[in-house]
C-alpha cells in the first residue's frame, strides 16, 4: 500500500524551492506532495492560512511570511497585494529577469524536448511607467479599477505604478464621471502613443444596444484632453493614433485594435525581426498574424516583400493605410483567420524564406500543418507564454527545423509574463533523412 498523505503536512511552514509556469512559488510537502502559493519567491518560507486541498497538490488561498527571500523588496503600489496585476513586484528586478530565464529554458526542455537551448534575455525597459495601453474593469455600481488575482472581484485603485502618467491622468478624469454612467459600460481601454500625449479612451458596452446618453456624460467630463469612442459603434470614431516603428516607419491604431502594452520593449523586438530576417537573407516573408503591421511594414520599409495575414478587419485597414502613407506598396495585405488563409497559400504553392508567427497566447498549432507544407527556409515565433511556444517549437522540430536562437523580451515587468522571440532554421534534407 502506498503512504497515506500527512494531513498535517500542509499546514506546517513551507520553503518555496522555485517559480513553476504561472509565476507561482512551488515547495514540495514532507509527505511528498507538491504546494504553489501565489506572490511567494524562492527562498521564502511562508505559512499557510487557508489551504485548498486536491489531487496530488495543495495551495496556500492565504499565507503569512515566516522568512523572507533575499530577492524580495517592497513593492512601491499600495494595493499590490490586491490587485491582480504586476504579481512579481515583491521581486527585485534582476531576480524577475533570472527566473524569466529559468521557465523559459524549463519550457523549452521540460515541453518542447530541446536541451541546452540557448537563450538570452534583452536587457531593454523600465520596471515602472512602462505601460502605454491598459484595460480597466468597471462593476455594475460604476467602480473602476483591476480584478483581484483569479477572480472577478473589483479592486479600486488609486493609480497604477506601471502605466504611463498621461493614462493615470485619464483616470483620474474617469473618477469624476458620475457613477451611473460608468456602470453602462463593461470595460474600458485607455492609450497613448509613445511620442504623442493624445489619449484614446474605447468604450464597451455592459448591455447590447450601447449606452446611450452615458458616452456624452463621460466625453464632457473627459474633455479636450482624451478622444472617446464605444465599440462596435460608428460615433464617435475611435481616435487613429500613430505610433513610431523601428527604420523610420510608423503604425496606425484605433481603439480596439491590438497593440503592445510596453512601446520601447516592442520597438526591440521589431527590430530583432527585421535585422534577423535580413542576417539570414530573406527576401519574402508570410506574416501570419499581422496585426495593424508593427512586423509588416518595418519589414517592408527594409525592401522585403510579403502577405501580411490578420482576422481583424479594422486592423488590416488601419495597416494599407500606413503603408500607402509611408509609400511601402510592396505588401499583401489579406483580411481572414490564417488558419483558413495558409491553406490557400499552400494550394497556390506560394513561397516565402520567412513565415512569422505572432499568436494569441493559445499559440498557433492550427496553422504549423501549413507552416511546414509551405516549407520556408526561416520560421520566426512569437510568444507571450513560454509553455505554449515550447510546444508549438516541437511541432516544427518534427517537421525537420532546427532552433537556432532564442531570445527573451521583458514586455511586463513586475508580472510573470515574458514577451519571446525563436527563430529556426530549415534542415538540410541529408540531415533531414539522417
């Protein structure tokens, strides 16, 4: 018979031995079972208050700190504890960067199979101010603010540490809009550009049917200094901002169409595209999930051409105009889901020495059939979620590519989440076969 579990063990102190994919804190229990806490370090030692018991693990709901790691600092945000969002900033920077280091080669061996895999994290960004894009969550009684971790709760906040002060202004101007106009609205998101102090404040409706008279309440207490629009509406117009791109070209953008959360850090990925696309001579690229263009059209300032694919038709518009404005004609711009459009490309056997992949989180696995049928010279894979991107790595190591480089953005400092670049390379069909 196997040893029953101690249930006393989980309520003994526990040591945090290491960071597991999640940002939580992993110790391994006396009786052998494995225990995450959230907001704990390695080398902590914590002790549970409420314990959620289950198969094979346990979690710490509510813990005390006993000893504390020699990388924990004080976090600067009041309300950090509560708040769901920068979940590392109890971590001292250099630590942050370490452990994003760590998961990523853990992903990379543990999921995709690849040993030794050599990374390297960019030492571009801020640890604070860094956001230029945000989404803020507002309850039924017109409460603004970020949900608690893992949960739906509203937590008001004060400000926000990591968002630019031209967002914390607006905020502060959304306070003051009366309570029953902010409640017909769900959720609302707030930019700026990286050189422009225009801010862009989008609306979402709470009910179907938009809001009504609750828009005009909060433009005239908004004022001149924020342009606001509602989703899903034709007026007002979102407010299309400019934001600046790496070899003197410039995406365009509106409310609710996607853009980078931290400006500087994604200027450094862009960048890494372009240089490493033109270190292995590309000449024609499959941008597959292309956004407004922050890939495309660097890509083509830098003389490549190419078929820009993405789902959101606001954004594919929004990317033929910036290209037409900034003279760069040389591009495909193709409005569809790139699993529907990388059959046909397949089917017309069209060739590119680059296919770019820039998911959503859940990855790109529906499309990797495609990639490898189309079989570039290049692969180059963008990632928000290390696990993810290990697996889909895999798929295209089965499929005869090797990883060559892998290289690590710092797009959200103080939260768990790391911003990644792989490329790989075409094996040789000896190799292939060998």
């Amino acid at each position: 018979m196997s040893p029953r579990p101690d249930a006393g063990a989980e309520r003994r102190d526990w040591a945090i031995e290491k960071i597991v994919p999640g940002g939580d804190g992993m110790s391994r229990l006396s009786d052998g079972r494995v225990a995450f806490a959230s907001g704990t370090l390695p080398g902590d030692v914590i002790r549970p208050v409420a314990v959620e018991a289950k198969k094979g693990h346990v979690r710490a709901k509510a813990w005390t700190l006993v000893s504390a790691s020699a990388e924990r600092v004080t976090p600067p945000c009041p309300v950090v504890e509560a708040c769901g969002g920068c979940d590392w900033m109890a971590m001292s920077r250099r630590a942050q960067v370490d452990q994003k280091a760590a998961l990523l080669r853990e992903a990379l061996e543990r999921t995709g199979g690849f040993s030794d895999a050599p990374v390297s994290i960019s030492p571009v960004g801020s640890e604070l101010r860094y956001r230029s894009r945000v989404r803020f969550h507002v309850d039924g009684g017109g409460r603004i603010g970020f949900y608690a971790r893992g949960s739906h709760e509203l937590v008001e906040i004060p400000g926000c540490l990591v968002c630019r002060p031209e967002i914390e202004r607006a905020l502060a101007l959304l306070r003051k809009v009366p309570k029953h106009a902010l409640a017909a609205f769900s959720e609302i998101d707030v930019r700026v550009p990286e050189d422009s102090p225009a801010v862009a404040v989008h609306l979402m409706a709470r009910f179907p049917g938009g809001a009504g008279p609750a828009t005009s309440v909060i433009a005239a207490t908004l004022g001149s200094e924020c342009s606001v629009s509602v989703e899903g509406e034709r007026e007002p117009e979102p407010l299309v901002q400019r934001h600046p791109l790496p070899f003197g070209t410039y995406l365009l953008a509106g409310g609710g169409v996607f853009t980078q959360v931290n400006w500087p850090v994604n200027v450094a990925l862009v960048t890494a595209v372009v240089e490493g696309a033109k270190a292995r001579g590309v000449s024609r690229f499959l941008d597959a999930y292309a956004g407004a263009g922050n890939f495309t059209l660097p890509l083509l300032a830098a003389a490549l051409t190419g078929v820009s694919v993405e789902r959101d038709g606001r954004a594919v518009e929004l990317a033929e105009r910036a290209a037409r404005e900034q003279g760069l004609e040389e591009g495909g711009f193709v409005a569809g889901d790139a699993a529907r459009v990388l059959p046909s490309l397949v089917q017309r056997r069209e060739r590119f020495d680059l296919v770019l992949l820039d998911p959503p989180r859940s990855g790109a696995r529906h499309v990797l059939a495609d990639v490898l049928a189309l079989s570039p010279r290049t692969i180059a894979c963008c990632s928000c979620d290390p696990v993810t991107l290990a697996r889909d790595l895999r798929t295209l190591a089965a499929g005869g590519y090797l990883l060559d480089e892998v290289c690590g953005f710092d797009m959200f400092p103080s939260t768990h989440h790391l911003e990644t670049l792989a490329w790989m390379s075409r094996r040789a069909p000896h190799a292939a076969g060998s």
